[in-house]
C-alpha cells in the first residue's frame, strides 16, 4: 500500500508563546512565541494512551509537566549559549545537567486541564460534532529551586535565573521522575529567552495539535 503512513505534511505539531506573569495581578505580558520540537517519544506516549484501556494498575501517560531549563548568569544581558536538541534526547538530557553547575530545570506539574479546539482551516477536516484536534497548555514558573538543586531566583546565589528551553512531559508518576517521558522541547530563541524577575514568574502557552 502507498497510502498507509503519516504524510510530511500531516502529523503533529506545537508552538509555544512565553510571558511575564506579574505575581499580584495575573496579568500575562507576551515575550515572544515560537515552534517546538516533538521528540520520537512522543509515538510512546500516544501508543500508550490510545492503545490501552483505563487500567487502575497501568500508568497514565497524560501530558502532565512542563521542564522549564534556566542558566544562573552573572551577565543576565548575555544570551544562553545551547546547541538544538536531537529527537532521540529524553529524560537522561536532564539528568546530565547535575554536572553543569550553572544549569538546572523546574520539573512544574500542570495543574489544569488543557482548553480544546480545532485548528484554524481544520474545521472542514472534521464532523461538526467532532471539531476537536489541538489542546492548549498553560504553565507558570514555581518554585525556588531546581531538581538538581540549584536556585531558580531573579538574586540566585550564581546571578540571575534565565530560562532558555522548556519541554511538555508525561509524568505518570510525578513523585518518581524517572518515570517522566518527553513528548516535546523547544529551545528558545535569544530573543526569547526570558530573565526571572523579582515581581513576576515566567508563563508558557503550549499549544499541539494533530493532524
């Protein structure tokens, strides 16, 4: 058969929009916005949630954190040199930045569902009764230190916290993170990456879709 794959002009997609998120009134002001990259991991992921029944004794492979990635820098006006990820890289990327003393990540579970809706000039692809094919995540910065240990602070003991990469990650067991499976990552543009400020966390819109 000739026509029993994924074409190059369908599959799966995601693009991201960054903000500041000011800490007493919510308000979002953009910063920049851009598309990701969707890891082979992504194909685990779906087969494991599409494939199988709800099992309470399996684990769910929701979409369920976001790794948001900071360098502390004592030039906060210099941009994060990093090179763009391969496909294949997953959770032992991260495990690796225990050893670069400067670098760390927020592994921040996302707290709410995401919105649903159908891509623009999609709708005739789909029943009315079915206009559904992208999901919209939204994630805030949290906390003040990174799983390896280093502060994620506008005044972090190393200089100031800039996040330069994020990924989308199913977390089926989120107290053990060696369970986590990367569905998507992105590294920031310089123009996007975004310095932690004392009044403000860091927002992510992250939008997939599949087509």
């Amino acid at each position: 058969m000739t026509d029993d794959k994924i074409t190059a002009a369908s599959g799966v997609r995601g693009h991201i929009t960054l903000w500041q998120v000011d800490d007493k009134t919510g308000l979002k002001v953009p910063v920049g916005s851009q598309p990701n990259q969707i890891q082979y991991s992504w194909g685990f992921i779906a087969a494991k949630q599409i494939g199988y029944r709800p099992n309470p004794e399996r684990l769910n492979y929701n979409i369920s954190a976001v790794y948001l990635e900071f360098e502390n820098q004592a030039d906060p006006e210099v941009p994060v040199s990093v090179v763009q990820p391969n496909r294949a890289e997953g959770i032992n990327y991260y495990n690796a930045l225990i050893n670069n003393y400067s670098r760390d990540f927020l592994r921040v579970p996302l707290i709410i569902e995401p919105t649903g809706s159908v891509s623009a000039g999609y709708e005739a692809n789909l029943p009315t009764e079915q206009q559904l094919n992208k999901l919209t995540f939204f994630v805030q910065s949290a906390g003040t230190v990174g799983v390896h240990g280093r502060q994620f602070s506008h005044a972090a003991s190393g200089g100031t916290s800039k996040v330069y990469a994020a990924a989308l990650v199913a977390a089926p067991v989120f107290s053990d993170r060696t369970r986590d499976v990367v569905f998507a990552r992105t590294v920031f543009t310089e123009a996007n990456q975004v310095t932690k400020e004392a009044s403000s966390q860091i927002g992510l819109t992250w939008e997939i879709a599949f087509e």
